[in-house]
C-alpha cells in the first residue's frame, strides 16, 4: 500500500502516504487535521520535527486549548484551513451560513482508504487504468454545529512521486442552505520560506513566460478572472527549494485540473512559514449548497521533485501524457497537419482549396484542415459565428463534397470550429438572445464582434450536441480545431435566479466540459485539438477531451522557442501542435531559415500554416524533404523523456543556467530520449548568433552511460563532421559534444543518437 496508518484505532491517527521517493504526513491534534511535512522517502515518523510556532502574540486559542504556549490555529501547520476561527492567513473553506456568520470549525471525523483512484463526477481528473497504480485516502472533516461535512481526498500514485487532491462538500439533508465562497481544491503549509516560486504568465502571442522570485512576507499568486486559464496567467506554480535548478534539487510542482477562474498563491506569514492554495477564484465564485447536496472541487496534481525542474516536469509529462489524455489518439503518431489560414484568412472557394490541397499532397501532408470563414455569410469576424451550415458561394458542394476530393488526393479533412461563440450578426442570435452571457438591461460587452452563449444552461448545451453532432456525423472529418477567441463578460444567465448568478462562471465551465466530453466520446476516431486565440486555454481541463492544443498563435520560430520550451514545464511534446509559418511571420515581421522554423516545430505535433503554391520549387523540394524526416521522428517526440539543455532564461546561478551555450540567452537546446535509452533527438538553436562565436562543450541528458551512440544527422548544413561519428553516453553526457556555430546551420543543429 501507499498509505500508510498509525494509530488506526485511535482519534488520532496518523497518515504517511508514499510515493516512490517521498513522504507525506498528516495527523490529528486537538481534533484538527494537520499537515506534518512532505520530505524524502521516511517509513518511521514520530511528531518531534513538526514545525511549532508557540507563544505568539495575537495568535488566538481554540476553545479548550487556552494555553497560547501549546496550540494555536494561526501557527500550526494544516491540510485543509477555515475561516473564522483563528486562524488570519487565507483559508481554504470559507461558506456563509444561515445566520449570516462564516466561522467554521472543521473537526476530524473519520477516514477510509481504498485501492485505486474514483472519478470527479462532471469534471476531468486524472484516471488510473488498474487499482494498482494508486491508492485513495478520504479523510472526513466535520463542522458539529451546522453539520456539513468535508471530504479531503488524496490520491497517491505507487510508481510516480505524485499526489492528487480534490475537495467535496456535504450540505446534510435538514440543515439550511451554505453560500460556498473559498472552496479550494487543496491547502498545503511548508514549515519555511527558503524558496523560490515559478510561474508562467504572459498574454496573447506570448503565453507563458517564466517568471522566479523569492518569497517573501505577504502574497504571490497567479490568476483567472476572464472566465477560461487565459493566456495571461496559468493554472500552475512551483516551489524551489535552495539550491534548485533544471538538474538538481528539490522542486514541488502545482497543477490545476481546471479550465475556468483559479487561484494559485503563496503566502509567507508572520512565522515565515509557507501557505500554498489552490482552486477557484472565490472573487468571481459563490454557490449556493442546498441541503442534501454536494460540491465537488476541481483536481490538483502535486510532484515533488528531487531531480531540479527536469524531474518534475517528466513527472507532469508521464502522467498527463497516458494518465490525462484519453481516446484513441492518446497513444497514435499524429498526422503532418496544414492548415489554410495563414494561406488564404477569409479569402477562399473551393478551387482556391484544392489548389492548396494538392500541393500540401506533393510535400507529404496528411491532413488538411479548414480553418474560419467556411459556414453562414462568414467573410470576415464580424458575423455568423452560430450559423453553422456550409457557406454555398465559397464551398458550393458543401462540406461533405470538399471532404471527399481531400480524400480522393489521399489526405484526411479537419475543420475548424468555435462551438461557444456567437455573432449578433447571427441567425442563431436573432432567434435566441437570452442564449448569450449577459446582464438583464444592460448592452452586452463584444470581444472580437462577438459574444459567449451561455453553456450554463443545460438547453444551450443540448443544442450545441446536436448541432455539431450532425455536423461531424455528416461529414467524413477526421480532425476538429475547437477554437475559442474571447473572455467572458457580462457573466450573468438568463436561466438563474438572482440568488444563484455567482454560480454562472463555475456552471459555464461545468457545461463545456459536458459537451466537449459528449463530443468527443461520440467522435472517438476524431482528433481534437483545442485552441483559444492559440494558448489561451492549454490546462489540463481540456486535455482531458483534447490531446493537444494550438500552442500560440504565434508561429515566428525564436518566439516559439520561448513559448514551447516554458510549456513544456508542465506538458508534454505531445500535447503542443507546432507548425511552420511562412516568413516574414505575420505575427513579429521575422524571417527564419526554413530549416530553424522546422527545428523548432519538430518539436511537437508537427504541420504547416502557409500557402504552398506561393513558393518557389526548392523550398517546397526541402518541405518535402523535411515532411519527411518529421515522420521518422514523430513517435520519439511524442513519447520520449524530454530533457531541456539550455533554456533561454536564468534559474539560479548554477553551471546549467550561468547563460546561454554562446552566450547569455541567445541559445537554446533539447532533447528527447526514448524510455529504453535506445535512440534521442537533439536540438540547438541560435536565437541571436554573432559573428565569430568561440565553442564550447554541449552536455547531453538522459542517456545509457554504459551505451555508445551512433550520431546521425538531421541537419548539420555542410558540415560532415557528425557524419559516421559514435561516442559513449557516459562522454556525451559528461564531457559534452563540442559545438561551434557554423553559419551553414542555418540557426540549428539537429542530430539524432543510436545505440551502436
């Protein structure tokens, strides 16, 4: 078992719940459940090391627990903290009640254990495949004056350092109705602020850049309150201990199963220890617990890490890549995509299409994707979203016609779609106004000429089921791009009373994921793929439906480099669609070599967005070529270990981050290794190369020091240097490969490792 008790008998008892290589303790004191440390792998665990804090001034006592010298909520370490009872740092429950109070007191009640892992009803969790992968402590906390009741569970993973937590609360029948405002998914107390804390935030076209500091007294947090995770801040945050950086040290990672408003903070208080929280935003959340009823928080997934920011984020890779991805796609090689935006934006008809189709044919593309502009009067962004019937001028035969002469030229058809939007230029608008996000009297607020429909109705839903259902069903598509291009305004329904609004954010979420979950269950043979302005919804909600997602909008490579390199923090390669754009880049005005556009896109679920017909007979001779050097790879990148060689931001000042390969910050390198250590794709690229660059000695990761490598490779310009070169693991990995930037790399080396 992973979850170990003692004093079982006892109301008392004591939880350590291990994984591979680490402990997590909890215990009872006083009636409280408190947290007692999450440390290297400890089979014995007495209480001695439990951080106290005594005789600190206003710091109150629980009634009973009169001597500030012995117990105080507001100091002792705890799993699951309440509002109003003496504790001043952010409490993880905070209800209302009927008398208009918010003080709780929730008090340990029972526990049970059981093998396996049990789904969140409506939300998307991690799953396990066989009950013995993990196993399930529920600990029961209770308040005894109005009786509601909250279930901590955790889950801990048997061969993975990692454990999930989730929330549910229990309004018992007869009591009177609880207005929920903190109800986070989970709360865990460190007993000191020697860290640093890592973040991704950014905006459109520039998702997720990381962001280090130290603690320091008061709060850091990231969060959503537009409705969706957003391109501005992510679900997720790490804590770095002393001494942590890519390859080495103590690192705990947080990560958010949710796709709607979160929290994510840190708050060092007047004893420096460190409260971590995370769930929904209270700021944007209330709902109303009938009696008899329940609530169920969204997941948090936590890693600890004794291997740096590296090891956490394989740890992250693992389990979301075959633990969170779902459906038939989940473990299949991905299809070389195009897509015809950046070809052709509104201006397309069917010749226009096939045109393109045909060279995307030549090059060695499997699959051709539609993008916007092909349904209702849809010749710009300012109408028809809704209105999803082909366009008869642009696509005369209808969709199922163009689907077909994809096909006939031996390419697969995708198309693109944005179920929850709607144009008020709309037919589906003027005949339902009250299906959008609004508030009663007021003019609803447009983002991108367009507004939300309200997925917190249930009737809305079964609509957008049906519609997309025949859509799918009609039409032979074996791929579906689910966009979604603005936030949410205006977050009020139609379909609720006055007292339950505060739900509508939550409720919305709740309505996607029944309809993405409908979907695509009902579709299994389709791959989808999310997207929201590019990154603006890449979290672990959506890829529970979705195996990938649109990972920017922005497609300019040393843009990309950045952006795919901080997702790969927490995601793996098979999640991140990366494609090749032409040049200059519609989104920066750069030009790339070819050659480093596809280094950096082969670093994902690889396809093209631009116009093939418009290029000249070499370069699309070399996309040929490269198309099909991307298919010997893809199985590697979508499965291997990922090891990150250089990133172009700083962690620490330890050897693997003091700067860049040739300098600071103009270069970045990866790698992936096959989980037999049999074969590895290595990747460097120079964002800024200069003139006369000096060498310098490239450390590899992750490979057999017992093993000897065979170098091929991929791209090496004119440089034969690599060619017929075998070198050991143990020297690749600690002497490195001797690199020096030849302009002939055009900005990249690529080069693939066998075991001789």
């Amino acid at each position: 078992m992973a979850i170990a008790v003692h004093n079982e008998h006892t109301d008392a008892p004591v939880f350590l719940l291990h994984t591979p290589h680490s402990t997590y303790v909890i215990y009872i004191e006083n009636g409280y459940l408190c947290h007692g440390g999450w440390f290297d792998r400890t089979e014995h665990w007495s209480g001695h090391c439990v951080c106290r804090h005594t005789d600190i001034g206003f710091s109150p006592n629980p009634p009973g627990h009169g001597d500030r010298r012995v117990f105080s909520l507001d100091t002792v370490m705890q799993e699951y903290p309440f509002a109003g009872r003496s504790d001043f740092r952010t409490p993880a429950f905070k209800a209302f009640f009927a008398d208009g109070s918010h003080s709780a007191d929730l008090c340990y009640k029972s526990f049970a254990i059981i093998k396996g892992k049990p789904q969140l009803t409506g939300l998307p969790a991690v799953y396990t495949e066989d009950e013995s992968e993990a196993d399930t402590l529920t600990i029961a906390l209770a308040d005894p004056l109005t009786g509601l009741t909250v279930g901590l569970s955790y889950t801990v993973f048997c061969a993975q350092d990692i454990i999930c937590r989730h929330t549910i609360i229990i309004n018992p029948a007869g009591a009177e109705p609880v207005m929920l405002n903190h109800a986070m998914s989970a709360c865990i107390d460190f007993p000191d602020s020697s860290y640093r804390v890592l973040t991704l935030s950014g905006a459109h076209c520039r998702e997720r850049v990381p962001f280090i500091r130290p603690l320091a007294p008061g709060v850091q947090q990231v969060f959503s309150r537009r409705g969706v995770s957003s391109h501005q801040h992510h679900p997720f945050m790490a804590l770095l201990a002393e001494g942590a950086a890519e390859t080495q040290g103590v690192v705990y990672g947080f990560s958010l199963v949710y796709s709607g408003n979160f929290i994510m903070q840190a708050e060092v208080d007047q004893c420096f220890t460190t409260r971590v929280t995370a769930g929904i935003n209270p700021e944007t959340f209330c709902w109303k617990l009938e009696p008899g009823n329940s609530f169920i928080t969204p997941e948090l997934v936590m890693v600890r890490s004794t291997e740096g920011l590296g090891g956490m984020s394989r740890a992250y890779h693992d389990l979301y890549r075959s633990r969170l991805c779902r459906g038939e796609w989940r473990d299949k090689d991905r299809p070389v995509i195009i897509n015809n935006w950046e070809a052709t934006y509104f201006a397309f008809n069917t010749e226009k299409l096939l045109t393109l189709a045909d060279a995307a044919k030549q090059a060695g593309i499997e699959l051709f994707v539609l993008d916007d502009g092909w349904f209702g009067e849809r010749d710009d962004d300012f109408r028809s979203l809704g209105d999803w019937s082909a366009n008869a001028k642009k696509l005369p035969g209808g969709l199922s016609a163009l689907a077909q002469a994809i096909q006939s030229r031996g390419m697969s058809f995708g198309l693109w779609v944005e179920p929850e939007m709607v144009s008020e230029n709309s037919e589906l608008f003027r005949a339902h106004p009250d299906w959008c996000l609004h508030v009663s009297g007021r003019t609803p607020v447009t983002g991108r000429s367009q507004l939300v429909l309200d997925l917190s109705r249930d009737d809305v839903v079964d609509y957008l089921i049906s519609v997309f259902s025949e859509t799918f069903a009609s039409t032979p598509i074996s791929y579906v791009k689910w966009d979604f291009n603005r936030h949410l305004t205006d977050v009020a329904s139609a379909a609720l009373p006055p007292d339950r609004q505060g739900e509508t954010p939550h409720r919305f979420i709740l309505g996607l994921y029944r309809l993405m979950d409908t979907l695509t269950r009902r579709f299994p043979h389709v791959l989808f793929e999310s997207c929201s302005g590019g990154g603006g919804r890449y979290d672990p909600g959506i890829l529970y439906y979705m195996p990938q997602t649109w990972t920017s909008d922005n497609t300019d490579a040393p843009s990309r480099v950045w952006i795919q390199l901080a997702t790969s923090i927490v995601y793996p390669a098979s999640t991140m669609a990366c494609h090749v754009s032409a040049v200059p880049n519609h989104q920066t005005g750069r030009t790339a070599p070819l050659m480093l556009r596809f280094a950096v896109a082969a670093a994902g679920m690889f396809g093209y967005e631009l116009d093939l017909t418009k290029l000249p007979q070499d370069e699309c001779a070399e996309i040929q070529s490269l198309t099909a050097r991307y298919k010997e790879l893809r199985t590697l990148v979508r499965s291997g270990d990922l090891y990150r060689i250089q990133t172009p931001w700083h962690i620490s000042g330890a050897a693997d981050y003091a700067g860049g390969l040739f300098g600071s910050g103009d270069s970045a390198a990866w790698m992936y290794v096959s989980k037999d250590k049999s074969e590895a794709l290595v990747t460097l690229v120079w964002l800024m190369p200069g003139a006369n660059p000096a060498g310098r000695p490239f450390r590899l990761q992750g490979l057999d020091p017992a093993a000897c490598y065979r170098v091929m490779p991929v791209w090496a310009g004119d440089d034969t240097i690599y060619d017929n070169l075998t070198l050991g693991g143990a020297e690749l990995m600690h002497a490195g490969l001797f690199v020096t930037y030849q302009i002939s790399y055009r900005q990249c080396l690529v080069l693939k490792l066998v075991k001789a």
